[in-house]
C-alpha cells in the first residue's frame, strides 16, 4: 500500500500530478512514533503517592499553584505530608492579619485538614516579620497551628526568624511524636547578638519531647544548669546544634549525643567551655572571635572519630586578649583521640610577623594513635609549617593527607612545591599502602622540631 502526499495543501482535491510525491509506507509509522514520544504526557503515569511525594519537596504556596492544572491535581497538594507556611511571602500590601494570604494558606494547608486526609510529617515555619508592611502572628494562632500538627503525627518542626518564640514554647515542648525540633529563630552572623532571646526558665518542667533526636537552638546568656536539665529530659537524644553565646563558664552534659555542633558566633568574657558527652562520635566547633580571647575547651570523649575546628580571627596576645595559642593547643589535646581531623584556622594579620598558632612553645606536640586522615586550612608560614610537621610525626596511623594554603594570604606559603611548581597545597592518599611514599617522606624530613 502506498502513502500518497500533495506537495501544496491548497491541491488536495486536484489530480495527482507532478507536483505530488509519493512514499513508501514506512515512513509515516516512524514519524507518528517520534511524534508520540514527543508529546506523551509521563507526569499523568505517575502514582498519586509519588506525585504527593515531588509536591513535599516545594514550599506549600507553590504546590498549591499545581491545582490549576488538571482536575487530578485540585486537591493533591492538600495530601502533601510536608506542610511549609513562609510569612515573608505574603503581600507586602497586607497590614492586617485577618486577610493576609498567609492566614488563608495556613487555614487550607493545616488547620482544616483531618487525619483521613493524611498525616503530617515535617512543618516549617518561616516567620521573618522584619518588615513594618507584615503583620505580627498572634501567639494563639501559633499555638493553634502547632497543636493540630500535633494531632496530624507531626515528627519534624523548624520554626526561623521568630523574634519572642517564648510564648509557644510550652506548646512546642509538649508535642510528645516530634522527631527533630529546629528554631533557628534569629542571627546570622552579622547581627547583633542581643536580638536573641533569653532561654526561658519555665521550659524543663512542661517537656515531653521522649523520642526527640535531633535538636537545633540559639542560647544567649542560658543558665547552664537549667539547659542541662533539659537534655537530661531528652533520653533519645543524638544530635546537637547550638548557636552559643556565653560568659565565664558552660559547662555542656549529655549522656545520648552522638553528634554536637557549635557556632560561637560572640564570646563575651568567656573563659572555659567544658563538654562531658561520652558517647561523642563527631564534633563541629566553629568559632568566630571579635577581639576576645579565646576559651579554653576541655572535653570528655572516649570515642570521638570525627572533629572539625573553624577558628577565626585568632590573636597572638595584646591588649584585647592572650592565650589563643594555648586555647587552641589546649583543644588538639582533646580531640586527639579522633580519626579524622578537619581543622580551618585563621589568625588575624595585623601584626607584620607571623605566630604559630597549632602549638604551644616549649610544650610537648600531642600524641594521635588513631588518626588516620588529616585535612587543613590554613596559613602556613613558617610557624605553622613547622607545627604540622611535628603533628606528622606524632601520627603514625595516617592514611591521607590534605594541606591548603589560605588564599588571599598576607604571609606566603612555606609548603614544598609539587611537580607542578604549585606550593598553595599538598594531597596525598593511601599513604598505608605505601602509595605517594616518597612525597610523604620528602614533607616530613623537613624541620619538624617546633621552637
């Protein structure tokens, strides 16, 4: 059978002429399949379930713009198990709170919704009210919101940009299913620190947060004692996030956390930062000094096997403050016990000599059986330099190794040049089998005492 084609659509009803071709019959099956694979509409063969699944992962203002498009998906957005309310996006026109879009989005979302709808799993709250144009949540609204989440299963709440968070706190701390719990409700790094609340002194008695393992939070001026006994309350607890600002001594004890992280961003006075965590498997301590001296940080933690240390803005000793280098020497000790070693140091340059600031003069280096990978940033002039080779020396387990020279630096790089001519860093793995041996041995036959 042959396919016959007119060569001008206006002669379809002529005579079959010159201007007319003609084509096999396997030409048009081919071009109707590419044309098929073209337009065939793949979002409809997916499960409901799955489609529920990729609506989770936006905001809940922008799956429900998803509504619109079909019938199937008027009311898919509704079964999400992620419920993500964002205050900022509302209209900057809305004063009043009765009719912002915030409100009716919240009401849709959460509020009228029934356990046969689908539980909820995750709820975020952004709530960065900064600008005069939106309107203050009620505390009650708030309160609403969480308690039908809690009714819903809720395991995952993260709550940002909250100025006086302590209204709902009992209500937060009472929703017994939560798995995680993030209020991260202020600060980055360039604000000033005393938009930060207070911790309150009502909280440890109304907790019921059993099953809790993963919590976030920002503590000014906290009462040791008081935050203490909140993880004491806490037995499930493994992950720790802390935004600390603190004087004199804080002491920090926890019997369940496997993982801690600290963000120092202001250290007001602060003298010793003392950590009593025996099941401590990974630490992150980053601290950012702003003309203070730095803390001394001692540590029980037996089975530590991952620390990374981000110090910033160290000093050698003047009249704003003395003692970093013996801080942080202070804090090599104890963590040597780990297996891998992250460290991103940065002193500060406004002194035209270099200071090491890795090891304390005229003490012993410290001994790290276990440590078998060891990444650093850093300035290496000749001080530090000379440090790490020592720290090489006292590793006899290392498997890599990771040296980068901070860029831009004030001080260049004491680093042996590669066979490229490049001395910014130095990256050397399986060193335990004997691979990049000759490299390895080249770096450490260097002056490895330290003076």
């Amino acid at each position: 059978m042959l396919y016959i084609y007119e060569s001008n659509k206006n002669l379809a009803r002529t005579k079959v002429n010159s201007n007319l071709f003609v084509m096999d019959d396997s030409s048009r099956p081919v071009r109707r399949q590419r044309a098929g694979r073209q337009q065939a509409d793949l979002l409809s063969n997916l499960s409901d379930d799955l489609l529920v699944t990729i609506l989770s992962f936006l905001p809940t203002r922008i799956a429900a713009l998803t509504s619109v498009l079909c019938r199937r998906f008027r009311h898919l957005w509704k079964a999400s198990p992620s419920v993500h309310l964002d205050l900022t996006a509302d209209s900057a026109r809305v004063i009043n709170f009765e009719n912002s879009r915030f409100l009716a989005m919240a009401t849709r979302a959460l509020l009228s919704r029934q356990l046969s709808d689908g539980p909820v799993l995750s709820l975020r709250l952004d709530l960065n009210n900064s600008s005069l144009l939106l309107p203050d949540l009620p505390g009650s609204f708030l309160c609403s919101l969480l308690i039908k989440a809690r009714s819903l299963g809720l395991l995952h709440l993260t709550i940002v940009s909250m100025k006086n968070i302590q209204p709902i706190l009992p209500t937060i701390f009472s929703i017994h299913s939560l798995l995680s719990l993030h209020l991260t409700n202020v600060i980055p790094s360039f604000r000033v620190p005393n938009v930060i609340p207070p911790t309150p002194s009502t909280v440890c008695s109304v907790v019921t947060l059993t099953q809790l393992q993963s919590l976030s939070l920002a503590l000014k001026a906290a009462d040791s004692a008081e935050f203490n006994q909140l993880l004491s309350q806490l037995p499930s607890l493994q992950h720790l996030k802390l935004w600390l600002i603190f004087s004199g001594v804080f002491p920090l004890s926890s019997q369940t956390i496997r993982k801690l992280e600290l963000d120092t961003i202001f250290i007001h006075q602060a003298e010793l930062l003392a950590l009593s965590t025996p099941s401590l498997e990974i630490l992150h301590l980053k601290i950012t000094q702003h003309y203070q001296r730095l803390p001394h940080i001692e540590g029980d933690m037996p089975f530590l096997r991952k620390a990374t240390i981000i110090l910033h803005g160290l000093h050698k000793g003047d009249r704003f403050c003395t003692g970093d280098v013996v801080a942080v020497a202070h804090l090599l000790n104890c963590v040597s016990i780990t297996q891998e070693l992250n460290l991103d140091i940065m002193e500060t340059q406004n002194g035209k000599y270099p200071f090491p600031v890795l090891l304390e003069p005229g003490k012993e280096v410290p001994n790290f059986p276990n440590l078998k990978h060891l990444d650093a940033n850093m300035y290496f002039h000749k001080y530090n330099f000379e440090s790490i080779i020592a720290l090489l020396h006292h590793s006899p387990a290392l498997e890599s190794l990771k040296l980068v020279h901070k860029a831009p630096a004030y001080w260049r790089s004491k680093l042996p040049r590669n066979a490229a001519g490049n001395n910014k860093y130095i990256h050397l793995t399986n060193l335990h089998l004997g691979q990049n041996s000759k490299e390895f041995m080249k770096l450490v036959s260097k002056k490895g005492t330290h003076k």
